[in-house]
C-alpha cells in the first residue's frame, strides 16, 4: 500500500490490499463497505516488476482505475463487475490511464513488455507506438 500515495490522482474509497498466490481478479470491490481491494499476486515481483515505478504504475491501473471503474459500475447500474460484460471496457480504461501517468516513463522495459504483450490491443496504434516506443525498437 505504500506506493498507492505516489499515483497521480487519489483513490477516494477506502482500499487494501492482499497478497496471494492467485491471479484470478485482481482488483475487487464490496458494495455493501465501498473498499476496494487490490489482491497483489506475489509470484509478479522479481518478474514482471522490476522497480518501484513498476509498482506505482500498477497501482495506476489497479487501485485507481479499476477501483474506480467498479465503484462507477456499481454507482450507475448497482451490479458487481462481471469479466464477460466488463472485462473489456475496464482494461481498455486502466491502460488508457496508465500509460499517461508520470510514473510510466520510469517504469521497466519487463514491465512496459509485460503491459505490451497482454493489452497492446486495448489502445489505438498510434497511441500503442507512442507509449510503448521503449519496446517496440527491439
């Protein structure tokens, strides 16, 4: 939780974090407290995230944005996310904010690939070249 205080934006609701083997869903929201809840999966550091940045930056995708997507979904059609009916539209979003936030720049080329190779087709090609420039030269 330390480094969601270096995001761009504040999360508003309250939030948590839990650490797991898993990597079913991970963020989550309760309607009935308003916490969101990032389940961290622990086999990504030392893979994936390489850095503080790259941990910042996730936070940017997860506890901000999807936090905040499914505390907008629940605010406006009172349902719970569903992969099927949001799964698309929710990583769209969190890719789309991610990548323009200070922390990207900073972040890991594994990170950047990492990125890049599960949701390069979330983002317009032009906006994929700009952000991923980085990756794309090798």
């Amino acid at each position: 939780m330390y480094y969601s205080q270096f995001i761009d934006e504040e999360i508003t609701n309250p939030f948590t974090v839990s650490i797991n083997n898993s990597f079913k869903q991970v963020t989550s929201f309760d309607p009935k407290t308003g916490l969101i809840t990032f389940h961290f999966h622990k086999p990504g550091l030392g893979d994936f995230i390489k850095n503080r940045y790259d941990l910042i930056n996730l936070w940017e995708h997860e506890g901000f944005q999807h936090g905040k997507d499914h505390v907008k979904l629940w605010n406006t059609k009172k349902r719970i996310y569903t992969f099927a009916a949001d799964g698309n539209n929710f990583e769209v979003n969190a890719v789309s904010h991610q990548i323009k936030t200070s922390s990207w720049s900073k972040t890991s080329n594994d990170f950047k690939e990492y990125i890049s190779f599960w949701y390069s087709d979330k983002v317009p090609a032009t906006v994929y070249h700009r952000y991923f420039k980085d990756i794309i030269k090798k």
